[in-house]
C-alpha cells in the first residue's frame, strides 16, 4: 500500500514503514533503548532524504519513549532531579546540534556529517559494550566483587549537589556536559540517545542500574520533544505522516521485544546489542568508504 | 478503441473546438486541467489530445508535445575521495530555475523536425533546455543533471508517445511521477510544418496537494510552531495509547 509522505514529498510502501517500525520496536524493547539509531539508517536506506529521516527518528523516538517512561515512572525508578539537570544540558545541547545541522545542509555535508557521526559513535559505543559486557561474563565466572562506584578526578569538582534517589552526591558538571552532549548528537543523528546514555550514566556518574533506564527515557522523552520542535520550526523536516507509520509499527513491537528481553541476562543482553550498534556502525562505514554507484548527487539550492 | 472514441467525443464535445477546428490549423486540448497529491497519490498520466487541418505524418504536419513544471534551483554535487578513503561532497554547481518536470514528445524526434537554432530558442529537448550554472564549470554536472532527473522519471524525452488516429487526430500520454512537484504545469502544443512552426497551442494545467497530505504540509509551512507541538503530541499520545492497549492483552 502506497502512502504520499507530505513532507518527504514522495510516496512510500506504508506497509514496509509498519514493518520497519515494528522490527526497531522488537530490538528496543528487548534492549530497553529507544532504537532510533538503527531507524534512522534504515529510513536513509529506503530513500526518505536525511533531514526528514532525523527530524521524524527523533519525533519517532519521542513516542516510542514514552510509554517506557511511564512503566519506570509508576515503579519510581526516575530520579527526577538528576534528569532535570541532564535536561537543561540535553535542550542546550540539542539547541547547539540543530544549529550544527542546518549549517551542514547549507554546505550540502549532511549525509556524510550524519553517517560519520553515526561510524564514529556507534563504533565506539558498540566495541565499548561488548568489551565490558565480555568482561562482566567473564567475572561472573571468577565472582570478584566490585566497588559501588569508583572516585576518581570527575568527583573533586565544585557546585555539588545531592541526588537522593540515585543516592549520590556528586558535582551538577559531569551530569550536565553529558546532557549537553546527548543533546547536540541527538539533533544530528535523530536519537534519542538512550544507548550513549546509560553507559555514561553507569560508568561516568556511578548511578546505580534501577534508575538508570528510568532516568534516560526521562531525558530521551525531553530531549527528542525540544529536537522536533526544533526541527520542525527552523528546517520544516519533521514528517507527523511518516512519524505515526512508524510509530503504529513501533509501539507494537517494543512489548514483544520487552517480553522477550525478561528472558535473557543482562550481560548477554549488553553484549548483543553491542554487536548490533557495532554492525550499523560498520554498515554505515562501508557505505562511505565504497566507491559510490554515482558521483553526482543533486538537492534543491538553499 | 474505447480510447479513441472517448477522445473522438471530448474533442466533439469540446465547445471551440468543432468551430475552431474547420478556420484553425491546430486544435488541442488536456484530459484534465488539475491534478490532485492525496496521502494515496503514486503518479498521474494526463493525455493531451488535438486534431489539425490537414493529414499528419511525413512531408505533411508535424506535432511536438512539451510540458514544463514549476522552475527552481538546484544543487548538483560531486563526490571526491578525502583523505584518499572517504567519499565526501566536493566541488558543486548551482543551476538556476531548472524545470522541475519536463516533457517532450513528437510524431519525430524534434532534432528531426526543426533546424538547431529553432530548438535551442524554444528549448526543445533535453539538450537545449537553457540551463545556466555558477560554481563547478565542468559540463559532467549539466550531463549529471540531465542523468539523474531522466533516472527519475522527471525529465522524459519520448519519441514514441504520440498516437495518431484517422491521420489527423493525435493524442500523447503525459506520465507524472509520484515525487513531482506542485504548482503551475505549461504544456504547448506545437504544429510544425516543412521545418518551421505554423502554429502553437499553450494549455495550462496545475499539481495540487488536497485533503490531509494538503494540510499537514501547509500547516507545516505556515505554523512551524504548532506543527511541531502537534507532532510532538500526537507521537506521545501514540506512544501512550500503545501502552494502554497491550498492558490489556
């Protein structure tokens, strides 16, 4: 079934759109992320040009987080503060990205700003879980017990502050410039971050687990709110049309996916959805490294 | 055959026409003068239709069909490897008002039917549309452009799509794609006669989004704002909804 995308200004299969959003759904619920970096490759791969398939990933995101949120919320495993000043980091950080992002589109860099983006922290992210997750396997084994959370130089800094529910009491600095981070990625990838977000908050901020996914898909939900609308207002590339088949798709998948991920141990888990950011990653890099089928490329004049 | 005779009947039908026909040496007319981009659009063909005084075909009239979409600029971007790896976007070339739809068919080809000059001043076919370009001076970029709107349906030069019926009937199937634009479509008719035209007929006909494809973009053009706020909405509201359903089943 054909669908005319208003805002892409072609016309795309609905059903593959459901099916898209479904398989994204299936992963994220299994692995408890909001799955918008493999969903905007994917749209990229089936034709919707960059900027809409950002601009919709991360509206995209935005619903398929908040269902997740209002789960994590009723059984209070959202630290609210902390997620207010990942928050005010993520709207800056976002507010910075999208300024990067129309000033690529400008110079015509879109498309290789957006996959190198994705090669460079997909690579990273993906080899860094599946090394940890490896070794966690592999301590299980050997049953050494480690600390809570180590100290080290991140913890001397000033303007401290407490955060009860993750029980730290740590500087507002490492949470802010992390939030400003996801933000500014978040604008120019279309995620909502929450695969970088729960490492950084586990290994950089030392929050216990409970709060972790809670308090991502607090900042993922924000975050992905203020890039759509930013988006939407200075470079009119969000698709409701194409947003919504996803989404149709999307929300029925995640509680497959969820049902499925109880089943499987947590490290097992890290380690596979490493090696599946590290294949995107991959994917993303042969595409740029190949010689391309055609050298020319047109767009409308900015 | 039912063809033919529906065309037969809309140009009897036509209120000018069966006057005009016997005093004009070209009559024309289009299948329809609107055509509407619903969410179900996947492309539209019009058929444009005329009769002329006297018998068509070789050493007597000639026909030439154009039509010419709205006009905007365009960027055509060359890949170059950096760093001896990477394919990045290099050197670039900016063509001013190229059509965004181009059409031409003739009973020939119109390199056949009038002298080079007549054609590059009426720009008839894809070599003489009049594409001018500042930045990258290389004519691959003009020969890249021509490729990549011909590959997508775009720019179509076709030989073969005028059908003549009862030798001075004639009638041409216009193929719009899925992707193209809105606004404002020309379409000329052209009669030319021993190298030369005699007559030309200018219809008009325009590319529409109506219904929910017309609204979503035009409140996404006028009101960025409450745009983005509904799309910010109505994803929650969608994400909500889904929760509620499943925890049910």
């Amino acid at each position: 079934m054909q669908v005319y995308l208003p805002i892409a200004e072609m016309s795309v299969d609905a059903l593959l759109l459901v099916g898209i959003g479904f398989g994204v759904g299936w992963l994220s619920g299994l692995f408890g992320v909001g799955g918008g970096f493999l969903l905007t490759p994917l749209l990229i791969l089936i034709g919707i040009p960059a900027p809409v398939a950002v601009a919709s990933g991360a509206n995209q995101t935005l619903g398929a987080s908040v269902s997740g949120l209002i789960a994590q919320w009723r059984r209070s495993n959202v630290d609210a503060k902390m997620g207010g000043v990942l928050l005010v980091g993520g709207v800056l950080g976002s507010l910075a990205g999208v300024q990067l992002f129309a000033l690529l589109r400008r110079i015509g860099q879109v498309d290789l700003a957006v996959s190198l983006f994705y090669v460079v922290v997909l690579g990273t992210v993906g080899a860094l879980m599946v090394m940890e997750s490896l070794r966690a396997i592999r301590r299980r084994r050997s049953a050494v017990k480690r600390k809570l959370h180590d100290h080290f130089w991140m913890h001397g800094l000033p303007l401290k502050m407490r955060f009860r529910k993750s029980r730290l009491y740590i500087s507002v600095i490492p949470p802010f410039v992390v939030g400003f981070a996801i933000g500014v990625l978040s604008a120019v990838m279309g995620v909502g971050g929450g695969f970088m977000l729960v490492p950084a908050m586990i290994y950089l901020l030392g929050m216990p687990t409970s709060v972790v996914i809670g308090t991502s898909l607090f900042q993922v939900v924000f975050v992905a709110a203020n890039v759509t609308l930013l988006q939407a207002v200075q470079l009119g590339t969000v698709d409701i049309l194409l947003t919504m088949l996803l989404l149709l798709g999307g929300v029925a998948g995640a509680q497959f996916g969820a049902a499925m991920g109880t089943r499987l141990r947590g490290e097992e888990t890290r380690a596979l959805l490493g090696l599946l950011v590290l294949s995107v990653a991959l994917s993303l890099l042969w595409g740029l490294l190949r010689t391309p089928d055609n050298l020319f490329s047109s767009g409308p004049a900015l | 055959m039912i063809r033919r005779a529906v065309l037969l009947l809309l140009l009897l039908l036509l209120p000018a026409g069966r006057a005009a026909a016997q005093d004009a040496p070209l009559v024309v007319a289009l299948s329809q003068t609107a055509v509407e981009v619903t969410t179900g659009f996947t492309g539209a063909s019009l058929m444009v239709f005329g009769s002329t005084e006297t018998p068509i075909g070789p050493g007597g009239d000639e026909i030439l069909v154009v039509a010419r979409g709205p006009t905007r600029p365009v960027v055509v971007r060359r890949k170059v490897p950096a760093l001896g790896i990477l394919w990045v976007n290099g050197p670039s070339a900016r063509f001013a008002g190229v059509p965004g739809f181009y059409f031409i068919a003739g009973t020939r080809p119109a390199w056949q039917l009038l002298p080079e000059e007549e054609r590059q001043r009426n720009s008839l076919g894809l070599d003489s549309l009049p594409l001018t370009s500042t930045g990258a001076r290389s004519p691959a970029f003009r020969a890249a452009l021509l490729g990549l709107e011909s590959s997508s349906g775009m720019w179509v030069e076709d030989t073969t799509a005028i059908e003549i019926a009862g030798s001075r009937l004639f009638h041409a199937r216009l193929p719009l794609p899925a992707a193209v634009p809105t606004g404002d479509y020309r379409v000329e008719v052209l009669l030319v006669r021993s190298r030369r035209i005699v007559a030309r007929q200018e219809l008009a006909f325009r590319v529409d989004r109506v219904g929910t494809a017309d609204r979503i973009a035009t409140v996404a053009e006028d009101q960025p704002f409450i745009y983005g706020l509904a799309c910010i909405i109505f994803a929650a509201l969608a994400g909500w909804l889904g929760s509620i359903l499943f925890r049910r089943g």
